[in-house]
C-alpha cells in the first residue's frame, strides 16, 4: 500500500499526487464515496456506466430466448446500451443548442406546470 500525506486547501480542495494519478489512469473524472468513516476516491470507469448486464440477461430471458441463442443475443444487446445513451445525450446537447439559438428557456419550458403549482397555486 502507498500512502502519502496531502493538504486540502481552504477551499476544501485536494491534488492527486502525481505518480497516484498515472497508476490508476485517471482521465477526467473521478467517484468520491464515503464509506466507512473514509473518503474512497476512484477513477471512474465509463464502461461501467453502461453496464446493465442484470438489465439485458433479465430482459432476453423474458423473451424467451433459446438457451443456444442467449449468449450471442446478450452480446449484441449489451453493444447496443452505449450507442442508445450517446445518441440520447447528442439529441439532448442538439436541442438544448437550439433552445439557446432561440433564446428559449428550458426550465420553463420543461417544468412549466410544476413551476407554477409551487408557486402556490397546486401543491409540489
């Protein structure tokens, strides 16, 4: 185990030593989990995101997927999961482009109704 000693501005901030930082391949982004009384803080492992193994083999076995078939019907779904989300963050990042051409207001736009219900009229 490596340890090193590091201090937390008074911002509440903390640098990643160096050679820490290359070991675990960190990119952009990192999980900080409480855990324990300790502060856990790990790369964040994007194909992970996507992994709804639990989700697919549920779903295909539902189906009624033929034993045989399974395996290479799981594959192919469990591709599938990442391209969805990408496509739905690029429509999501398009629409919001285009609300700022336009000079829409999303927050209005989106939640409208809950907006006006809690500003006494209805209940939230």
């Amino acid at each position: 185990m490596e340890r090193k000693r590091i201090k937390v501005s008074s911002k509440r901030q903390i640098t990643i030593p160096q050679s820490f930082f290359n070991k675990l391949q960190i990119k952009t982004e990192v999980d900080c989990i409480l855990k324990d009384g300790e502060l856990v803080i790990r790369p964040v492992d994007e194909d992970h995101f996507f992994d709804f193994s639990d989700l697919i083999l549920e779903d295909l076995l539902k189906q009624g997927i033929p034993t045989e078939d399974l395996v290479e019907e799981f594959r192919k779904n469990r591709k599938n999961v990442k391209h969805a989300f990408e496509q739905i963050i690029d429509e999501g990042k398009h629409i919001a482009k285009k609300h700022r051409e336009n000079n829409i207001d999303e927050t209005t736009e989106l939640f409208g109704d809950l907006m006006e219900e809690s500003s006494g009229r209805g209940k939230i």
